[in-house]
C-alpha cells in the first residue's frame, strides 16, 4: 500500500512527487515513479497528452493498489503487439506462439487474482496509441470473461480475439489511420476495412482459433444491428465479439487522444449504460460494469455530507461504495488526520462528485 492520490496534469505543481510510473504506448517509460515534477516534465505530460498522473500525497494515508497484470507482463504484451503489426506491415506471418504466451501470462495472473476489480485509471500517453489500446481492450475482455465463468480455453480464445482485434490496421496506410482532419468517405471505409483484413490474418494462422478471428471481424458490430461490417444483431454477434465491443469502447473513452481528453470511469460507465441494448448487449454489459471500479483508488470525491475525501480501497462486492478517507471537512477545514469511512457499511454516506483537486 502507498500513499497516492490521482490528479489532474492541469494541477500538478513544482515538488510533487510521481507515485506511479507514466508509460509511452510502446511499453518504454516516459517519466519513472518518484521522479520530483518540474515545469519541463509538467509540460512534457501535456504535450504527449496526459490528463492525470497519480501523486505521491502523505496526507491521505494509505492507498490500497491492486494491480490486475503485473508492469513486466503489460510491458512484454505491448512489444508483442507491437512487434505482430509490424509483421503483418511487411507482410509476414504473425508469430502466433508469441502471442500465445503473453496471453498465457495475462491469463495466469487474471485467474489468480481473488478480487479482480478494474480499479486503477491507466496512465499512458496518447503516442502509437493502438498497441496500448490492444492490450487495454484484451486485459478488460478477459476481466468480463472471468465474470461470466469462461474456463481456461474460452478465456484463451477471447484473450487472444480481443489483443488482436485491431491487428488489421496494420494493412491501412498510415496517411489514413493517422490522418488527423475529417476522413473522407473512401478513407472511411478504408479504415472500416480492418475488420475483415483482422479477420484473415487471425483465420489463416493455424495456431489461432475460428473464433478468436470473429472477435476480429465482429467487434464493430452493435446489438441492434446498426454496426458494421455486416449489421449483425444480437446473438448473430459472437459473444466474445460483444464482449470485445464493450472493452473496446470504454478503453478508447478513458484514454486520452489526440482530439479529445479521457474521461474518468464514471462518465464512462454512464455511457455504457445508456448504450445498453443499442450498442451492446445488456446482459454481458451488467458483468462489465461489476468489474469496473467507477472510483479509482487514489480519486478525490465530494461526500453528501460535505466532506472532501480520497478512495483508499475498493469494495469488490460493492465497487461503487469504496472506502474512502475524508481529508477536508464539511467546513471547507484539512483534518489533522485522515478519517476513514467504508461506504459499504455506511450507508448514509454516498459519493456525489469526482473532485480535479
């Protein structure tokens, strides 16, 4: 446990403290945990597109973090993606037994942990964002799977689906995929294209399953039929594709880009909810959001009762009542020493607000 609080790049000020490290999307780190922030380093988070970082905050006390894949695994899982699109960009066959493994590892740690809340804001920046993105999007896929009592093979399968499903974006020009004005209605349907182009490279390597190459081809597909490429509908879609679908978006909604800013896993949730039965399908939507803390450890929320406090934990049966420690009181007053108040027993305390400092 560490004394941590996220906030806003906007608040940063000269001293603080990295608690946690800030990653480039290709794995390597832009600015390392405990470095001591300056104005150069507060910019260089603005310019590659950071909202928030996590502080070190002595004042909050302990913050229990909870992490799902271990630094290494993600690290190792972003290269691989990496390094398979570039494969198929030069036009070789994608190491399937790479691949395999990392989501082997991703499995194995998933499995393992008793109380698997996604419960952490990534920090990454917005450069190359794809291969982060693959690897946010399998991570949360195989969090619902585990959710829904997928067995070792099923998880496998889906695993390998959801950190692939964009992998036909390797076959689209960069002046397309990157462009940074509206895209024409040909490029449009260019970039559309990369669900079929996914679909074919995951068909045709024999060491990948039919079905992880549907999560390829189908995750653009919504549950009302109005996705592409085929406008199929409710169960037409694969499950592992409208599980894919979900992850897919709620990666790309938390994640800053280069036109427009991340928003925190509340906002998120609430869209998905208002998605329900359009977008996505209701039922794997409800195990989603269980697994998602719409709280962050380490936020800073406004109480009913007036108080301002930091999540400390996160309850997994109940994700939406964390416990939390009240820093400021209802008077507007520092306390001396953080009070800590468990939301799931305390009933008459609600969060009401995500608080930037």
């Amino acid at each position: 446990m560490s004394e941590i609080r996220l906030l806003s790049v906007d608040n940063l000020k000269d001293g603080m403290h990295l608690a946690k490290n800030v990653y480039r999307n290709d794995g390597n780190v832009l600015l390392a945990k405990g470095v001591c922030l300056h104005r150069g380093y507060i910019e260089k988070l603005k310019d590659f597109g950071i909202a928030s970082v996590y502080i070190v905050d002595d004042s909050v006390g302990r913050v229990e973090i909870d992490e799902l894949v271990t630094e290494q695994t993600r690290n190792e899982a972003t290269r691989i993606v990496r390094e398979t699109m570039q494969n198929i960009k030069n036009a070789r066959t994608p190491e399937g037994e790479k691949v395999i493994r990392i989501v082997d590892s991703i499995t194995e740690e998933l499995i393992h942990n008793p109380n698997i809340i996604v419960n952490l804001v990534e920090i990454r920046a917005m450069n190359d964002y794809t291969f982060a993105h693959c690897l946010g999007v399998g991570i949360l896929a195989m969090v619902t799977g585990i959710g829904l009592g997928y067995d070792y093979k099923r998880l496998k399968e889906l695993g390998i689906g959801a950190l692939l499903h964009d992998v036909g974006k390797a076959l689209i020009p960069d002046e397309i995929l990157y462009k940074p004005g509206q895209l024409s209605q040909a490029e449009y349907e260019a970039i559309k294209s990369h669900t079929k182009l996914g679909y074919e490279i995951i068909r045709d390597c024999k060491q990948f399953s039919m079905s992880s190459a549907y999560v390829a081809w189908q995750h653009h597909e919504k549950y009302d039929g109005g996705g592409y490429p085929c406008g199929l509908k409710g169960e037409a879609i694969h499950e592992y594709a409208r599980i894919t679908a979900l992850a897919d978006v709620y990666d790309a909604l938390t994640t800053s880009r280069s036109y427009r800013e991340q928003i925190m896993p509340h906002e998120a949730i609430e869209y998905l909810r208002d998605a329900e039965g359009i977008a996505f399908d209701p039922n794997i939507a409800e195990v989603f959001l269980e697994k998602i803390a719409p709280f962050p450890v380490g936020s800073l929320v406004l109480l009913n009762n007036g108080e301002k406090a930091v999540v400390v934990r996160i309850n997994p049966e109940f994700p939406g009542r964390p416990v939390v420690a009240a820093v400021i009181d209802s008077s507007g007053s520092r306390l001396e020493t953080p009070v800590e108040r468990d939301l799931k027993k305390d009933l008459t305390l609600f969060i009401t607000k995500v608080l930037d400092d």
